[in-house]
C-alpha cells in the first residue's frame, strides 16, 4: 500500500512551484506549516503569508536574492488539513527567485536545505530541493561557495524567524503505511533550515 502523508487539521502544507528556461520540468518543495494557534486563518490567507514571507528582501526568494535570475516562482499552493476534506488555495507570484547572472545549474541540481527538528534519526529530519543555483556560486567538485552559502543561511534563517513571529510554525509533516502496521505521526516542528555545501540531485527533474 501506498504511504500516506498525515495531514491533521490544524496543519497545512503549502507546496512552491517554479518554472524557468532552467527547469522543463518544473520544480517544486514544500513545507509543513502549524496554523492552529492563529484564528482566522484561512488557506488563502495563508498562502498569501508564504508569498510575503519568502519573496521579502533578505529572504530565499526575493528578486534580490542570490539565487539564479532565470528561475521563477510561479505560486504556492496551500492545502488545509484534513487530506481529504481540508481547503485549499492558490497565491500566484510569478517574479524571478534572485537576480544571479550567468549560466544556471543543471535542471536536476539544487540547493539542498535541510529542516532539523528536535527528533533524532531519519524520521527527524527533511529536505527540500530548492532550484536556481549558479553555476559561478559552485565549485567544480560541487560544493557551494563559502559566499553564496552564507547569504543563503542567511536568508533561510530570515524565513524561519518570520514564520515563527507570526505563531505559524514550520513543521516536518511525516508519512506513514498501514499496511505495515505503521501509525500517524503528529507533525514535528521544524528548529532550522539548513543549506547544504554539497549540491544534491534529482532525476525527475530531468528526462529519463
């Protein structure tokens, strides 16, 4: 049987999409986001907060960020818990994710950024895929510059503090099979982003 991401009311998943010369395929992350402790929110609302979040100066997805000038955000899709009964919205954004020149990395490269939670193991951590990396910001052994990598730190850091201001916690959403006598896991929240040194791949970004 299929797993089956536990989304429990309360919990939304807002899912960034983003398209560009660099990605035929498109590109998209997302992040488990605790909504419960502000009344009021809708998914719309919501959505409109990830917008404002991440595209504000000094954060990841800024038009002056460092990320690559060919790459855009096209919208972020919010989904409500439960799965099947929550609502849904979408926030267009459709702006470039940085202004970086030159070449952009291949379409199945990224920066990965990891989402650390307080919970040990594999289960205790996730990972986001995020595009638009230069190819002047990462060596040949693929390993991001020391500059670049900081302001991306920087950024990300700028998110998370945001996020938590606003009492709408970044959480690690976990995933489970019945079949195998699995149980739902309640959301983890997420103490930090991460970005990686080392660039990582995914081939789905790619055509095989």
């Amino acid at each position: 049987m299929a797993r089956i991401l536990n989304l429990p009311a309360g919990y939304a998943l807002a899912t960034f999409r983003f398209t560009g010369v660099p990605l035929p395929r498109g590109a998209v992350i997302t992040l488990g986001i605790q909504h419960s402790a502000v009344p009021g929110t809708t998914a719309a609302s919501l959505a409109a907060v990830m917008k404002t979040t991440f595209e504000a100066v000094g954060r990841p997805f800024s038009t002056g960020s460092g990320m690559n000038a060919t790459v855009t955000w096209a919208d972020v899709l919010v989904k409500f818990g439960p799965l099947a009964t929550g609502s849904a919205a979408v926030q267009g954004v459709a702006h470039a994710i940085g202004a970086g020149g030159g070449e952009a990395y291949a379409p199945n490269t990224a920066l990965l950024v990891t989402k650390n939670t307080s919970l040990g193991g594999k289960r205790g951590k996730g990972r986001m895929f995020v595009p638009g990396l230069s190819e002047g910001d990462v060596a040949n052994n693929g390993i991001v510059l020391a500059g670049p990598l900081a302001g991306f730190q920087t950024s990300w850091n700028a998110a998370l503090t945001q996020l938590q201001s606003l009492t709408l916690l970044p959480m690690l959403l976990h995933s489970y099979d019945p079949a195998l006598g699995q149980s739902p896991q309640v959301p983890t929240e997420v103490t930090s982003f991460v970005p990686q040194a080392l660039i990582a791949t995914q081939r789905q970004r790619l055509r095989r």
